[in-house]
C-alpha cells in the first residue's frame, strides 16, 4: 500500500510524526521494522498533514522486484511526478542496455533541479531483489544534492554500506521498538474503535501483542461486537484465526523451507539458542540462521547483549506452536525429550522436568522431581517444585507424593544442618 492510497482511521502518534519530522533534517531516514508494525502508517499520517512543507516523491518497491532497470525507472517516475514535470509514472520505456550509474545521475539531477525541500520516499524496500540496484541506491542516497533527502521503509535492513552517513551524523533511524504502541496508545486505539475495555484488560492485550500495531489492529477488528470482551483478551494469542492468517501470509510462508522447519521445531521453547536448535534440527548452523532472523525484524528477539539467546515474539510463538501441532503432533514429544535430556546434561533441572512433563512421561518426570527436589528446595525453588507438582495430572496422586517426601530433610541428612543459620 503506498502512502496515497491508504485511507485507514489513525490514531495520533504525535512522537512518532516528531521524531520523522526531526529526521529529515539528515541526510537519510531508515524505517526498519517487521510487517505490520505501522511503518506505512507512520509515513501516511505525515505525508498527509495539512502543514507538510516538503514535496514527496513516493515509490512502493514491487513485490519480489528483481529487476533493476524497472526499479530505477520508478524512482525517476517519483521524482519527476513531485515536480510537476510528467503526469506519469514511468518517464521513458524500459531499453535492453540498460546503464544503471547514467540512471542514478539522472535521477540526482532531476532531485537538483527541483524548488523547495523534496523527500523521496521509498516504501517496502525489503523487496528490492537486485544486488546491482543496492549498490546503486547506496550511490544515490551519498549523493543526494542538499536540499534533498531520503526515508526509505523496510522490514529488513538491507546492504546499504551507509556508514560514512551514519559517522557524519547523516543518518536517521527509526525502529521496530520506536513504532510499538505505548499502553497508553493501545487504549486510545480501542476508544476509537468503540471497544470498552477495563484498565487489566487494555493492559493484558498490549502485552500479549507486544506493542505490535498489527496485532492490535487484528485484535480490535475481532473484539468489535464481541460479546464478552474481557474473555475475549484473555484468550487471545496467535492462533486467533486472523492473526494466524496474517503472521503466515507475512512472515512464515516467506521463508525458506529449512527456516520454517527451524522455527517450527524450536517454537516448544520459551528460549533458544544455536545448539539446541541444531539439536531440534538434527543439522549446524542454527545459530546463524537466528541471527539472520533478527536481524531481518523477523519477530526474533535476542536476549543477551552477546545475541546466544533468543525468543519469538509471543503471538509468532503461539502460531509456530499451532503449526506444529498441526502438522508434526507425533515429533511433539520427541523433541520434548531431546530438549529435556539437554537441560539435565547443562544442570538446568527445573527446565528438564518440565519438558519431560510437556512429553507426557510422567515416571519419569516424577522420578526426576524426586531426585532433585531437594537440590531444589536449597536452591531456593520451593516455588518452583509446587509448580511443577501442579503440572503433574489428576490421579498422578503417587508422582505427587513420591517428590514432595523425597523434598523434605531427614533429621539424619548432616549436610541440611550444616546449611541451615
């Protein structure tokens, strides 16, 4: 959707409308964030506003545009559009020679003799297929005459090599964190949309979206008319039909197969790092796929400042785990097993027996909790083990028993006393 021809009911994010406005001052403007964070919004909402001073040149990249000659040929399109100059998007016909630096020079000189302010605005450049085009944009954008600027949208960064812009202060950079929706936001969404909610309730939808504009949008379109709200949000994850459809159109479909079939594995854990994903996956170099992911705003999240560590997104975890269940429901406990068997061998007991439960092998559960409980008691998881004898299923009355005995300290056990102040 380009920035004129959307016509959805916005809120106003007046932060977000000046932190864009602060960043035309620079040279360029990133807009990096995943679908369906409102990054097209975002570009709407200002380009729309009656006091806008700049004259907008906008592009939206074509789906899977591999072609740099019919890319480039639309940036000129844009420019000489916003003059005045053509009534048109293309300028001229495609020709078999295509001479890419003769284009970019064109297109800065159209940008040069421009009067006034202009922002060339580049929406969806995450489907800029063409290395060559790249490296010609990276061309432009050092080279853009001053009063001319450029805000590109995307989901992902792309090789851009705009270091040198970034060092000089040229660069401006808006993120997936900047555009989430505050819970201040969130009830201002669902005032508009004529959704009553209580204070809990508002506050539990933002946080099972994450601040996530889509996922408001799509929880907001069901809660319209919805009989009992409340439930409504408490039960909501990304298995909501709606959600579900979106986050599999958007995100999963359009990775590789062996990406999905990472994703999927690895959607059983709240946590993830590379060597339980190659454990899952039963080959290497998971972690640089996850790296990848983040990287690519693919609702990855690392939780380390050394990135070993990653999470989905709550609402992309809830589909990935329905997708498996749906189609892998017999590798489900297997890999339970596998996962618990690497807890217990890197001393993480609590996150093996819990596992080994979600495995549905419950001996063995309870023989591990009765093991260990003790360890557990002095490790100051007295919570924890009522956790996990919680987790345990009805008429599993002797698991129960069996672990909380094992959890108390025999008179005779000298190591307790000498633990005790």
């Amino acid at each position: 959707m380009t920035v004129a021809q959307a016509t959805l009911r916005l809120i106003d994010r007046g932060d977000l409308l000046a932190a864009l406005d602060r960043s035309v001052a620079k040279k360029v403007t990133i807009i990096s964030a995943p679908a369906g964070s409102g990054k097209t919004s975002l570009l709407r909402a200002w380009a729309g506003r009656p006091d806008q001073r700049h004259r907008l040149a906008v592009l939206q990249v074509r789906r899977d545009q591999h072609d740099a000659q019919q890319f480039w040929l639309a940036v000129l399109g844009a420019v000489r559009h916003a003059s005045g100059t053509i009534s048109g998007a293309e300028p001229s016909p495609a020709t078999p020679e295509f001479n890419g630096q003769a284009m970019v020079d064109r297109v800065v000189s159209d940008l040069e003799g421009h009067r006034g302010r202009v922002v060339l605005v580049i929406d969806d450049l995450h489907e800029l297929r063409s290395p060559e085009a790249l490296a010609q944009l990276t061309r432009l954008l050092t080279s853009l005459p001053p009063h001319a600027h450029a805000v590109l949208a995307t989901r992902r960064d792309q090789r851009l090599r705009l270091h040198q812009l970034r060092l000089a202060g040229e660069l401006a950079e808006i993120r997936g964190e900047d555009l989430r929706f505050t819970e201040r936001e969130t009830r201002e969404l669902l005032s508009v949309s004529g959704i009553t909610l209580s204070e809990v309730g508002a506050a539990l939808l933002h946080q099972r979206t994450e601040g996530w504009a889509a996922g408001l949008r799509l929880a907001a379109i069901s809660l319209a008319g919805h009989p009992d709200p409340e439930r409504f949000v408490a039960e909501f994850s990304g298995s909501d039909r709606t959600v579900a459809e979106y986050l599999i159109a958007e995100m999963l479909e359009r990775q590789p197969d062996d990406v999905q079939h990472l994703l999927l594995l690895t959607s059983l854990l709240d946590r993830i790092n590379g060597e339980l994903a190659d454990l899952l996956t039963g080959r290497p170099g998971s972690e640089r796929i996850l790296l990848d992911l983040e990287d690519a705003n693919a609702f990855v999240v690392s939780l380390d400042p050394e990135r070993t560590w990653f999470r989905y997104h709550h609402l992309f975890g809830d589909l990935l785990r329905l997708e498996l269940r749906r189609t892998l429901p017999q590798e489900v406990p297997v890999l339970h097993l596998r996962v618990a068997g690497w807890f217990a061998r890197h001393g993480q007991v609590a996150d093996a027996i819990r596992h080994t439960q979600a495995a549905g092998d419950w001996p063995e559960a309870a023989r591990m909790l009765a093991d260990h409980s003790f360890s557990l008691t002095l490790d100051g998881q007295a919570q924890t083990i009522q956790a996990l004898l919680r987790a345990f299923p009805p008429g599993a009355d002797r698991f129960e028993r069996r672990s909380r005995s094992s959890a108390r300290p025999k008179a005779c056990d000298r190591s307790w006393w000498a633990r005790m102040p």
